[in-house]
C-alpha cells in the first residue's frame, strides 16, 4: 500500500516554476524561489528580533514589493500583519499603533519622519525598520544565522488587521484570518478567468483590502506575475499596462475617470487588458463608454473590509449591459435582504452578507463585533435591490459614509475633531458631489459669537490632526443645525439644503 504520509502528498511540492517571476517593481523583481527565500530569511530575521505567534507587525509607506515580503514573513510566524494608512497624520497613526499593540513597525524612506515624530507616542513598539535601500538586506542577513521558528498556520488564525473608520469617530481594526483570505482568493477565481500566465497590477494600497484581495492574491496563487505601482498616477499606469502586458487591476470610479482623461488614453495600447475590477460606486456614463469604445471590460463589484473585500461582482457576460450593477454574490458568500421600516417592497432591503471570507470581528471591540454579526449576518448599512435577474444594485446608505476617491470618511471622525476647536459649538457634516473625487465634505458649523472661524481657518487647524482627504472641502457656518425632537441632527434636512442651494462653492 502507497505511503500518503503529510509529506509524500504530491500537491506538498511546489507546482508553480519556482524560476518565474512572482513580483516586478521598476528595476527590481523576484522571482517565486527568490521571494521563498527572502521570506523565510526575513521571518528568522523577525523571530531573531522577538516577533512570535499572535504578534502584530505594522508596515507604514507606499505599495512596495518589500511590503508583500514582511506580510509573508509575518504570516510564516503565525503573527498579525497590520498596513498602516499613509496618509493618516501621526497622531491618527498613534492611536492606531497602540490599539493593536503592535511589537514592530516597517517604515520607508518617505515616511521616516512620520516615524520619528511616533517613536515618542507608540512607545510599545519595540523594534523599528526602515526599507530604505538595503536596511530590511542587513534583517533577512541576520535572519539567516537563526533557526526558522516551526509554526503551524491553521486556516482560523488571524492573518490581517484592517483598521476601517469608526462610526463613533474612533477606526476599528478588522481581524481577518487566513481562511478569509483564502476563501476570497477563491471567490475571485470563481468569478474572473485568472490564468498563471497573467500579469496583474497592484496599484489600490495594501492597507485596503481590495490592494491584496482583488488581484494581487489570486493572481499570486495562480502562479502570476503582479506588477507592484507605488501608487496611483494614470500617465505611469497607461504606461504600465503596454509595457508589461497587464491583464488585469482593480480601481474605484476615480481612478478610471482619471485615466480616461488622460492624454495618453486614445491612443495607449490596452489590447493586454482583459477586465477591471472596481467598486465603491457606479462610474459616470460617459467613463464607462470611453472603456468600452477601448474593449476593456469594467466589472462593478461590492465589497468592504469585512469581507476580505468581496461580496459580490458583476460578471462579464452582462456587465455591458448593466453598467451600474454591482453583479451577483461570490461564490461561496451568502447574501440577504433584511427589511426596513416602513418599506413595502420586498426586493430590497438592507444587504446582509456571511460566508467564509466574511471576518472574525473588531479587534477588541466585542459589543462592535456583536451589533456587526447580529443573527450570524454581517449588516452592511447599505440598501440593495436585487432584481428578478439576480443582479443586484445599491440604493442607497443607510450610513452616513463619504466616499472620496475611494477612501472611506466617517463624518463621526471629523465631527469630533471639528467640535474640539476652541469657539465651535457644534458641527455636521455631509457629502457634496466633486467632478474630481467623486463626493467630498462638506461641514455645517455652528460657532460661538465670539469666535471669528473662517473656512480656511477651520482647514488649517484640522492639518495634521486629520489625514487631507478627511478634511472637509467645504465649509459653511449657520447659526443652528436642524434636530429631531429628541435632539439628533436631521443631517436629511442638510442634504436636501445643499441640494436646493446647487453647487457648492
């Protein structure tokens, strides 16, 4: 009788060709054995330094293939892997730090003075990397005169903290495990025709979950070539899909909007380009014809932090069609309607998702975590209707979120930050459309007499306690803010203000 020992499995031995290229950024690549073995080097370097099981690591700076290295080396040691916001301010990024507890923090060169002005804050953390050009060389050299720790990674442990942020004004740390991430990546390979002779590009940062869920993993496992882009610039990713043949990435609405702008659209060479993934919300009408006029497939998807992202996607035999679906639910993702007050109709409702990409919970937030997962669901805040055709489409939110170039504002977050301004009484803030970024915010401010705010006053005294994308666009101060009998601020009655007013100046 054969042997079928753990280590006699054939699928135990590697089927990707360990000679081709796994990784490519500017003048730099690796290939999978070179990546395998940096990996392994760097987690010994990390063990070395004291880095253990349940530990978490924080990396702070662009997208950067040495950033996919220390995620790996973390994963290999059992530890957490934390992607920072970089354009949080250091104060944001503090807190951050702290609330998950994080033993290390990798940092690049654009960042090292953010680093520094945090070393006096994070004081938990006990070991601090620069990537600077050969600085993570001199760790993986150390780590190969120490014993690579044996550590089993069960599918249950937790892989990655998301910090996503919070309604009551402080961010939450998503924990997502390995078998979320995993079931994703299949989700995705379900979905898309992602093929091992594929080159995708990652140019969403890590510290979104789309970054590493969307392309970069599934391409990954498939044995692909991903192209890492630093971030986002529409000339240089033009540029990058002609020369690298890059089948596919991922983008929200302005991003594709930017590239279709671009100079260099009409006339650059997409014939490599089978399909993007993007979310967040629909593009304009005249974005999506200028891709097809190209022969790029745009797949709408919906997706959040909780999900690892993905919930659902819209397929290719269709989406031309249906330009503002946000698709069908992934293959092993469940989803649900739960019914709103006072609504009739039994096609939509508020979108609840579970299945095995959706995540653990909140990292220490145990109540958070219980409202989030209520009955086994994941309740999203968000209205879909799903039609008779199984296509789905987002409604409207029940949250008061903003969304700004595809980052995420939680009006709560900037309220508080707003209101702790000597002179301001109370403050809200809202969404207004922006030709540029999508929607951005737009604060009603309610101020004592004696105090002489000026919008741009307002601004300057938010930079550096908020990251720039939070900080409200638009300013305007009223005298009183609409409220319910109960004291709420009807934040329904801004929006329908703003809207008789037109556009926002």
């Amino acid at each position: 009788m054969a042997d079928f020992g753990v280590g006699s499995w054939p699928w135990r031995r590697a089927r990707i060709d360990p000679q081709r290229v796994a990784m490519v950024q500017g003048d730099r690549s690796r290939t999978y054995r070179e990546l395998a073995d940096r990996i392994d080097a760097l987690a010994s370097g990390l063990a070395a330094d004291g880095v253990k099981r349940g530990d978490r690591v924080a990396y702070l700076g662009v997208n950067d293939i040495l950033e996919f290295e220390v995620l790996f080396a973390t994963w290999r040691l059992g530890a957490i892997f934390v992607p920072l916001n970089y354009r949080l301010a250091a104060p944001e990024l503090a807190f951050l730090l702290e609330d998950c507890a994080a033993v290390a923090l990798f940092f690049d060169v654009e960042m090292a003075a953010t680093a520094n002005e945090l070393r006096d804050n994070a004081t938990q953390v006990g070991a601090w990397h620069s990537v600077a050009e050969g600085a993570i060389d001199q760790l993986i050299d150390r780590g190969k005169g120490f014993a690579l720790p044996e550590v089993e990674v069960a599918l249950a442990d937790d892989a990655v903290i998301l910090y996503t942020s919070g309604t009551t004004g402080r961010p939450k740390g998503a924990v997502l495990t390995h078998a979320n991430l995993t079931f994703n990546t299949m989700n995705q390979l379900a979905h898309a025709d992602v093929l091992g002779t594929d080159t995708a590009l990652c140019m969403a940062p890590l510290f979104h979950a789309t970054g590493l869920g969307q392309v970069s993993l599934p391409t990954l496992f498939k044995g692909g070539r991903v192209v890492v882009a630093p971030r986002f610039d529409p000339g240089a990713v033009l540029a990058a899909v002609r020369d690298y043949r890059i089948a596919s990435f991922s983008a929200v609405p302005t991003m594709l909007q930017m590239l279709c702008d671009h100079p260099d659209f009409e006339g650059a060479d997409l014939s490599s380009l089978r399909y993007i993934i993007y979310g967040g919300s629909s593009v304009a009408e005249r974005v999506a014809v200028a891709w097809q006029r190209r022969g790029v497939v745009l797949l709408q998807g919906y997706g959040m932090t909780e999900a690892s992202p993905g919930v659902t996607l819209a397929v290719a035999d269709g989406a031309v069609e249906r330009p503002v679906s946000i698709g069908m639910p992934h293959f092993f993702t469940d989803i649900a309607l739960a019914s709103l007050p006072g609504a009739e109709a039994s096609d939509y409702g508020e979108l609840l998702a579970r299945g095995l990409n959706v995540f653990r919970g909140y990292w220490n937030r145990p109540a958070e975590t219980a409202r989030a997962l209520a009955g086994g669901w994941f309740h999203s805040g968000d209205v879909v209707r799903i039609d008779s055709d199984g296509w789905a489409y987002v409604v409207d939110r029940i949250k008061d979120l903003i969304i700004s170039g595809g980052e995420n504002i939680y009006p709560a977050e900037v309220e508080a930050q707003l209101n702790a301004l000597p002179g301001i009484i109370e403050s809200a803030l809202i969404a207004a459309a922006d030709q540029r970024w999508g929607e951005v915010g737009l604060a009603y401010v309610v101020q004592s007499t004696d105090a002489d705010w000026t919008a741009e006053g307002i601004r300057a005294a938010l930079a550096g306690k908020l990251a720039a994308f939070k900080i409200p666009k638009y300013v305007r101060f009223v005298e009183q803010l609409p409220k319910t009998a109960t004291g709420k601020i009807r934040k329904e009655h801004l929006r329908s203000a703003h809207t008789n007013e037109g556009e926002t100046t």
